[in-house]
C-alpha cells in the first residue's frame, strides 16, 4: 500500500461532508481535517476584530492580524482537528450561524485563500488524510489519490443543518437556514478564486436517497478495492 493517501471530499454547504469524512478517516486510521474550519477561524477573527463593515472586509487589517497570531490544530483521540487559535480551541464559537452569515465573504480574498492553503499543505504533510471542502480536488490537492463530491437538493441539507443549528439557536427558523445555504452556495460557486466545482475526476455521490452509513460503505468500498490492487 501506497505510503501516504489522500481523499478529497467536495461539495456544497451540510451535503455531509465533515460527519462521512470523519467516519471514512476512522475507518482507514487516516487523519481527518476539516478545512471550512480554517476559514471560520479566520472569519471569527475578523468579527472579532471588527474588520467587516456593511459588508466589506478590512483584507490589509486583517492579513496583518493573521501573520501576527497563530491558527493551527490539534488532535483528538480519534485524530479528528480540533481548531485553535493563538492555543485555544475555537471549535464552538466557529459554528454560529453568524459566522456562516460572513465565511464566503472572507474565503473568497484570494490573499486568505494562499494563507488557507498553506496551513493545509502544511499539516497534511507526510500524512494519510482525508480532507472535505469546497477546492480540496480542484486546487489544494489535484493530484488526490481519491475524490469525491457530496451532493444533495437543498431541502435535505437545510434540514440536516437547521436540526444541527436548533440545538445552540433555538430561535433559528428553517427558512433562515436555507437562505444561508443558497447564498453561500451561490457565493462560493460563482467566486473568482477556487470556486467550488465538481472537477472531472471525482465521484459525484448524491445522498439525497442514501443514509450515512450508506455513502460512508460506498466510499470504503471504492478505497478498499484501489489500494489492496496497487
Ligand atoms: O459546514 P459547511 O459545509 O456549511 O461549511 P464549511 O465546510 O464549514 O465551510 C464554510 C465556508 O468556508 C464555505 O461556505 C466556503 O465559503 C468556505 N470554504 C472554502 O471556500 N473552501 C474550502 N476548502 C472550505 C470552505
């Protein structure tokens, strides 16, 4: 077997990406990173800081801010990221739904895009991951060993994400949910840098009639039969 694997995960907004990412990497010992992680941190930073304003981002402010803190990770007992910045773990505080409201702003400046992806070349390096996003098979990572697009229709993903959200918003309506989601599916496929595509080589798997474990059992398999022939 190949020394060290990579399998990009692709797809829109709560298509499932980080809970069947996580259970494929436990299954292959492989480590998990979640790289719209590294985006929220960024956007928590700058709401933190008070770099958007109506809508514009403070880029100079805040590129500045980031060369002089630090964003990494660690790991839990079941290799999972657990995001930090400046040593404390942001976890929690990334997942709102304002910062949902901001994160396709921020991630669409290419000067945090070359920032991002240093930080994921980086940690990915001399390891077997298995890394989800919008850009991971098209731009960070084309030569991946596998790569896969999650889809599913938007009613499905904004029920899985308002049913996440409930549980820390309670106040938080279904239709608010979708409306996030098509904005950020809207932002993110139509910006200039690294949009999110399907690229040719992945495997489109649409979960709108599969279960988790279902498309996690796909996507096993479709490893499986690829590394036990090389
Ligand atoms: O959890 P969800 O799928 O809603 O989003 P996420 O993976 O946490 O990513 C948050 C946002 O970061 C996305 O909507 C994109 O704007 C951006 N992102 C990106 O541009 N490229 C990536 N590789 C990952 C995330």
């Amino acid at each position: 077997m190949k020394q060290k694997i990579i399998v990009a995960i692709d797809g829109p907004s709560s298509s499932g990406k980080s809970t069947i990412a996580k259970l494929v990497a436990k299954h292959f010992n492989f480590t998990y990173i979640d790289s719209g992680s590294i985006y929220r941190a960024v956007t928590y930073l700058a709401i933190k800081n008070k770099l958007i304003k109506t809508g514009k981002i403070d880029v100079v402010s805040l590129i500045d801010l980031l060369n002089n803190c630090s964003i990494s990770f660690s790991f839990n007992l079941n290799n999972q990221n657990v995001i930090k910045l400046n040593n404390l773990s942001i976890d929690k505080e990334i997942r709102t739904s304002e910062i949902s409201n901001y994160v396709s702003l921020v991630a669409e400046i290419n000067e945090i895009r070359k920032y991002v992806l240093k930080i994921q070349k980086d940690i990915s390096y001399n390891k077997s991951v298995v890394m989800d996003g919008r850009d991971i098979g098209s731009v960070v990572f084309p030569n991946a060993d596998f790569k896969f697009f999650l889809d599913a229709s938007l009613d499905i993903r904004t029920s899985r994400r308002w049913n996440e959200l409930k549980l820390i918003e309670k106040d938080l309506k279904f239709e608010e949910v979708k409306k996030d989601l098509l904005n950020r599916d809207e932002k993110d496929t139509s910006r200039k840098f690294s949009p999110l595509i399907k690229s040719k080589d992945s495997i489109l798997i649409d979960s709108d009639e599969l279960d988790i474990t279902e498309v996690v059992d796909k996507i096993i398999d479709i490893i499986k039969k690829e590394i036990t022939n090389k």
